[in-house]
C-alpha cells in the first residue's frame, strides 16, 4: 500500500499546565508511531481565540503533527481515543 502524507490538527485545553501538555502531546504521538505512522513533525502552532466557544473554552492551544502513513489503524485510532479526551476540544485529520 502506498504512503500519503497527513496534517493532524487538534485543540488542546488553554488550562491545561505543561508538564499535562507534554504528557498528552507525547501520549498521542506514540498512538500514532505504534501504528504504523512516521512523524516528520509535531509541534504547538500557537494559542488562538475561537470565534465561538467551545467546551466553556473561549481559547485553545493548536498542536499540528506532520506525518506520513499507509497505515489506516494509525488514523483511526488517533481519532477513537482523541473524541474519549477531555484534554482535546477538537481534532482534524487532513490528507495532504
């Protein structure tokens, strides 16, 4: 199966302190490496105020991961457990 290359977007809770952050970053991440995706980056955008409120939130921090992946376990996972964590507002996958 051929390689594509994906953009993962996802919104993490302004509230949430760094050591969290890094421990919810990192978490994800292995979701995606253990099932087959290889990551050529990941890394916080910035943090941005929505135009509407999203879970009592009215900011959000951006994390974008850059990947490639024949491997659609790897997405789907990401997406299951990602829609389960309070920690994320809102996620995006995008084949580039």
């Amino acid at each position: 199966m051929e390689e594509h290359k994906y953009e993962v977007t996802y919104i993490i809770r302004p509230d949430l302190n760094d050591a969290d952050k890094k421990k919810l970053v990192d978490r994800f991440d292995k979701i995606l490496t253990d099932n087959g995706a290889k990551l050529i980056d990941s890394k916080d955008w910035q943090k941005r105020r929505f135009a509407y409120e999203i879970g009592n939130y009215n900011e959000g921090i951006y994390h974008v991961i850059n990947m490639t992946t024949d491997q659609k376990a790897a997405l789907d996972e990401f997406d299951r457990l990602a829609k389960y964590d309070d920690n994320i507002l809102r996620h995006m996958i995008v084949r580039r």
